[in-house]
RNA sequence: GCGGGGGUAGCUCAGUUGGUUAGAGCACCAGAUUGUGGCUCUGGGGGUCGCGGGUUCAAGUCCCGUUCCUCGCCCCA
C-alpha cells in the first residue's frame, strides 16, 4: 500500500474509470441540449457568504461541512458545495434577467467535509439542470422529463423511482409546519432523540426519520396536502398531469421534504436500492425564494442535481474502446518512415499508437494489449515497393496496401477515432 | 460528529496455538521466437505486512494509539 495517499475522500479518476465519468457527462449533456439547455459553468469557490445565505446558516451543509478558508486579500472563500447557488449568483451578478427563462445545464466537483462512505466523497461530481425565471409548473415538468431522460439514455431509469412531492407556498407551509409543530409536541417523549432536535430546529425533516418510532407516528402525521392553499394545490396537480403526460411516471410520496431553506412547490427525487445508504441519484426541487435571498429581484427557479459517481455505479461498464492503429516499424529507415504516415493519418483523424522502440514482436504485443484494431507494419521490403502492410486484429489478415491508398483503406474500414 | 467491520505484492487473497529467509493466482518484465500479437513453456523483478509505540528470547499474528477504506446514523447527489 502506497504511503504517499490522496487527501481523505478524494480519489483519481483513471482512464477507464474517467470514460464512464464522461460517458455519464456527455450523454447528460446531450439531453439536456435536445430540450433547449445550454452548457455553462461558474467558479468552482465563491464568497462564503453566497452559500451562507441562499442554504441558511443553520443547514448542516453551512454549520459543519464547508470547505472554507480566508485567502490572502482576507476573503472568506468557500469550495461550492452544491451548484444551484453559484448559477443563481452567476444569473444576479451577470444581468440575465433578460433571458428568463434562462435555462442552464452544468457539471463540476463539488466539495463537503463528510465523513466518506461508498457513494459519498468530500470531493465528489455533479451534474446540473436550472431554469430560472419561469413560475409555471410546465417548467417543472420539463426539468424533470430531462432528468427521466438522461436516466433512460444511460440505460438506469427501470433501476429508479421518481418520488414526488410539494412543499406548497410559502403561506402553506407555515400553516403546515405548525400543524406539524403541534402533532409532534404531544408525542415528545416518544421522539427519538434526533428528531426531537429536528422538532426545533427542522420539523419537516421528521417526516423521513429512519427510526422504527419515529415511522410510526409519522405514519398519523397531518398531510402536507390538508394544508396547501388553493393556488398550491393547483401547481402540484398541474405538474403531476404534466409528467403524466410526458409519460414520466412517478408515485407521489408525502413524506419527502427537502434540508435547504430555499425549496418551495416541488420537491422531487431518483432513488435507487442498489446503492445501499446513499439511494438519492438525482435530486432537486422549486426555490423561488432563492435568487431574493442573495439579493437579486423575486425570480423564481428550479432545477436539480445529480451525483456523477453514483450514476456511474448504476451504469453499465462503458463505452467502446476508440478504434486505434498501431503503425510498427521494422528497420532504421522505417522509423522516419513511420512518423510521417502517422502524422498524415492523425491529421485525418484516425487515432495511431507509434510504440517508442523495441523489436516487431514486442510493438505487436503492446498494439494487441491496446486493444488496436489494426497494425500497419513498414519495414525494408516495403520500403522499397512503396506500401505497407496492413494486418487486421480481429481476423490475423495481413494485406498488402499503397501507401498512397492506406488512408481510404483504414477509413473504409471505419477505423476512424 | 457517533457506532460496527477491515487494511499482507499493481489486483484478488492465503498465512495454523506468536517461531528461522512472508506465499499463491492474476498482472508486469525477459527469454524460447532479433519481420508478427493472442495460446503455451521457462525464468525474473516487485513487500518498511497502512503508520507509530508496547509486550516478548521471538510479532504479519497479541495490546494501545493513529490513519485510510468500508457498513450504518446524522446529513445529502
């Protein structure tokens, strides 16, 4: 075991791993594009205090599991711990107000000092939707249906379920969260101790305590939707008719509540069971009150997040290995020879591996452990005849090609990168 | 931050009631095969047994601390 070890919770990404990271990216980026979002990106530190407003200073994220440091002009800075509030920044500090709705697609490291588990990291990725300034529950539907669909191009949406639920407005909220206030103080002594403290400081967030006691009082808790105002109940139904039109199906789950302070309306989630504790995939919801709260005009938004190493756990092991020629040369007077074809080839896109020395049979087995799809060998003979010899894996076929003609030959064998 | 389980070669692991120079498979390198890969055979390199301390004539093995991974809680993607 190496002494010399990456910083606790952080981990490299090697090649065959980084090609189901990006795989993961790219497939998501591209959904994201077919339904009219465009790619952005914000700085991945920012003021403390952009993540100290817009998640509220109590959230467990601020209180305890910032990475934040004083830089040398005297800046409280703080590596994001989530994406939502650097876009919602971005949107407020660059005017775009006269772009809403302003649809946003992102992805990044993200970093939270937590205690490391499978699935969860201190230095960890995230892909992101937004669309900010559109109140109507189509947009809801929409920013969903690209999640669903990122899921079903990565071949892992029958792996999740889409649980559902509303926060309702403001005004029902807090009549909701009374109700529940005044169900849950009758029952203290029977509260497990943490949810006594989330009586307090989160009451909401009782309603998806993991204690068996806890379970069953919730089971009698009052419903958010005994308490939704009329225009509340409205959005919700809007949007479950929305996504079942869209054919995203979903099961709508009372109990599902949201930690940060900005979320209202929709509250959404992927869960899977095949990732032990750490079954949320994607996950996001409706914060109208956010972009007020860092001090721009009452826009409202929404979108989501998505963990690119728990994606990359659910997916199949990926993509096909790039189609590669080796080109071996045999002799002194091959080797020049060999650095101009591959340049010639390269500038056509086709990818070439020139192994850097060694005899015919160790640049062959170097080329098969590649994983090439071909080897292009030059040596004295052909040389003097003006071609080359072109071998298939594959098959073990050795044909004799013009060098004026190997470019079309590897082209129409659809070698290209 | 709290509780449980782990750490022996690049990887997966074995290592007896403490006992001499710590092993296997795979991988890697070399040769058989100096113009042809996969298969086979032969040989080789590679370990401060996570790190530090303690007990002992003797520690990979027992004890303590620490670090990292892992499972769960909290919280979250």
């Amino acid at each position: 075991m190496a002494q010399l070890q990456p910083v606790r919770g952080t981990h490299d990404i090697l090649p065959d791993d980084y090609a189901r990271f990006r795989h993961v990216v790219d497939t998501a980026r591209q959904a994201a594009l077919v339904f009219g979002y465009r790619e952005m990106a914000t700085p991945i530190f920012e003021f403390t205090d952009v993540f100290a407003r817009s998640m509220g200073e109590t959230s467990d994220v601020v209180s305890k599991e910032m990475y934040s440091f004083t830089d040398k002009g005297g800046e409280s800075l703080t590596l994001r711990p989530e994406y939502t509030a650097g876009i919602c920044r971005a949107f407020i500090s660059n005017g775009l107000q006269q772009h809403v709705p302003f649809k946003a697609f992102g992805w990044g490291p993200m970093f939270r000092f937590e205690r490391p588990q499978k699935g969860r990291q201190r230095q960890f990725h995230q892909i992101d939707v937004e669309v900010i300034g559109a109140a109507e529950p189509q947009a809801d539907v929409e920013v969903i249906s690209v999640a669903a669909e990122i899921l079903r191009r990565l071949g892992i949406l029958d792996k999740c379920v889409l649980e559902l639920n509303t926060l309702g407005d403001p005004e029902s909220r807090v009549g909701y969260r009374d109700a529940l206030v005044r169900y849950f103080s009758s029952y203290v002594d029977k509260l497990s101790d943490d949810s006594r403290k989330r009586l307090e400081k989160n009451p909401l967030r009782i309603l998806d305590s993991k204690d068996e006691g806890d379970r069953a009082l919730v089971a009698h808790a009052p419903l958010i939707h005994d308490y939704l105002t009329p225009a509340a109940s409205d959005f919700f139904k809007a949007l479950q008719d929305g996504l079942g039109a869209s054919g995203v199906p979903f099961t709508v789950s009372p109990r599902l509540v949201r930690g940060l302070d900005y979320y209202t309306h929709t509250a959404f989630e992927f869960t899977t069971d095949m990732l032990g504790a750490q079954g949320t995939v994607l996950a996001g919801g409706r914060y109208d009150g956010l972009i007020e709260q860092l001090g721009g005009k009452p826009t409202p938004g929404i979108g989501w997040a998505g963990g690119i190493e728990r994606l990359v756990m659910l997916s199949d092991p990926q993509p096909a290995a790039p189609r590669i020629v080796a080109i071996i040369p045999i002799g002194a007077a091959a080797e020049a020879a060999a650095v101009t074809l591959a340049g010639d080839l390269r500038r056509a896109d086709i990818a070439v591996e020139l192994g850097y020395g060694g005899n015919a049979g160790k640049r062959f087995k170097r080329a098969d452990r590649l994983g090439c799809a071909a080897a292009v060998v030059i040596g004295d003979d052909e040389l003097a005849k003006g071609v080359v010899k072109l071998k298939d894996f594959k098959s073990g076929t050795e044909i004799e090609v013009a060098r004026g003609d190997l470019l079309a030959h590897l082209k129409q064998d659809q070698l290209k990168a």
